[in-house]
C-alpha cells in the first residue's frame, strides 16, 4: 500500500510540540551497546544501494572491493556486498526481518513520510508503538525496513523492567502536522540518524533471549507471548529483537542466500572486538569503543 494522508484522520495537538531545527543526538545513541552498521548481501548491489539512497535517504560513502557503504552524515550504517549467484532470502527461515533506520526528530519523520505520500512509496504498514512512531517497507531483494523517529525516553511508560509497547494505529495526519509548524522539506536522511535497532528471524524467540543474555548482556525489555522478545541497554524500548513469526523452527541460515550478512554493534563496555555466532548463525560484530 501507498501512505496516506486518509490512513488515520487526525489534527495536530498541542503535545506535539516543534522540535529544534538543530538535529539532537537520538537516546539510543548514548546506551552502553548500540547498533553501528548492518551487512546484507545482494544479486544486484547496485539497484538495491540506489533503493537505499532513494528511498531512505542515505548516501554512498565508500567502495570496498565487492561493497557499497551507505551511510548518513559521517556515519556509515550499511555495506551492501555484491553476490550474484546467491538465492534469493527465505522468509520463513533465520536472517533479517527488518533494520530500522532511526531518524534524529519527530519533524525528520514527517518530512520523509511527506515525500513518501508525493512519491506514492509503498509501504507494507505503519504503526504508533508509544515509544516511537514507525513506517514499514520492504526493499527490492525482500529486506525489510524500518523508518521511525523515538518519543521523548522520558515520556516511554515502564513497569519494573518492561516498557510498554504497541501497534497502535500511526495517525499520518496528526505528524504531517509537525511540517505546517517547523516547514522544510526532505533532503536525505540527516545527521545523527543511525539504526535504532534490528529486529532478526529466529527458530525460537526464548533461545535468543537466552543467547544476547549470556553472551552480549542484553536485558529483555518486552516480550510478545512465547514467539518475539524485544533487548537493549541502557533501557532503550529496545536496540535487537528476535521473532519467530514467520520462521519457528528454523534451523542454520543458508548463508548462500541474500539477505543478512551481519549485525556490528558498538560496544563502551570494554574488552575486545569479538564476533559472535547466535544458534541460527546469525553474524554479530562488536566493536569496543569509548562511550
């Protein structure tokens, strides 16, 4: 489906208040371990980086043998590696269900979810979470994306260590509104955006809990029944998911298809670059650096 203004009528209210021009530095770039980059492997590398500059609003920051690095502002958040021969992405087994690409401000959202509307994008769903207010799409190799911006942390809803989440309807024309007071338009993502978080396919949802627990100390914020579980640090809504969904059962990711490649962390905590191996065989770098 396209956005759309008509999806869910609404006006601007005054807790929607006009964000600074300036782009802030996002919450979930300040927890102890955040998202840094994501690799996917593609048939055709070319057309999905021009996807991902068209659509997202990334740029193209360098070359690296077989590799496209996208980024924003002068951060680099994905490497698209050129793989012709691989098979196109299972849905129903291990590997990526969607990167989610963190924009700094509420108005950035609008400003990208405008021109979505004028370019007639397709998009495969929108969402308020409470936390956060999202927009869904799938990329052309079948990856799919997330575009949010977060609400203010000190507003999320937390009880004990579980923050409240939800798939509530997003009310398009209540954040359009954010444009009518700020103006603008949108011009590729801005500085300060980053992923937010990444949300992977998995054989069973309470392994991978266990698995980003002992091995990379991750604390549950959410679960969703027996079948999603939603982590982070720093009490962030959450920097990795792991949902069976469409993939319960699922056994060792064919590395021969297209799709995930890997997920690099950011890690302030200390210690040694590690790479780690969840029991789907999904790929997980962690680079230490200073907080």
């Amino acid at each position: 489906m396209a956005i759309s203004r008509r999806k869910a009528p609404g006006t601007a209210g005054a807790a929607d208040e006009a964000l600074p021009s300036a782009a802030p530095v996002p919450f979930a770039m300040t927890t102890p371990v955040r998202v840094a980059r994501i690799g996917l492997k593609a048939r055709d590398a070319e057309m999905l980086a021009e996807y991902y500059r068209d659509v997202v609003g990334l740029r193209e920051m360098a070359r690296r043998g077989a590799s496209i690095v996208l980024g924003a502002g002068d951060r680099e958040l994905m490497e698209i590696e050129q793989f012709s021969a691989a098979r196109p992405d299972d849905p129903r087994s291990a590997g990526l269900y969607h990167t989610a690409f963190l924009l700094p401000t509420r108005g950035d959202l609008a400003r990208w979810s405008r021109r979505a509307i004028d370019k007639q994008l397709p998009v495969s769903g929108a969402a308020d979470h409470k936390v956060s207010e999202a927009i869904y799409l799938t990329d052309p190799e079948g990856n799919g994306i997330e575009i949010y911006a977060d609400r203010p942390h000190d507003q999320w809803q937390w009880n004990g260590d579980r923050v409240t989440m939800s798939p509530d309807l997003l009310d398009v024309c209540n954040l359009l509104g954010v444009i009518q007071r700020e103006g603008g338009e949108w011009d590729g993502a801005p500085q300060n955006t980053m992923i937010g978080h990444v949300n992977l396919r998995v054989g069973n949802a309470q392994e991978a809990e266990t698995f980003w627990h002992n091995e990379l100390g991750f604390e549950t914020v959410q679960t969703y029944g027996d079948r999603a579980v939603f982590m982070s640090t720093g009490r962030y809504h959450h920097h990795i998911a792991a949902n069976a969904w469409q993939s319960t059962g699922a056994g060792k990711r064919d590395m021969d298809r297209t799709g995930l490649s890997w997920v690099e962390l950011e890690d302030t905590r200390g210690g040694n670059d590690s790479t780690f191996v969840d029991p789907w065989g999904n790929v997980v770098n962690t680079i230490r650096t200073k907080a």
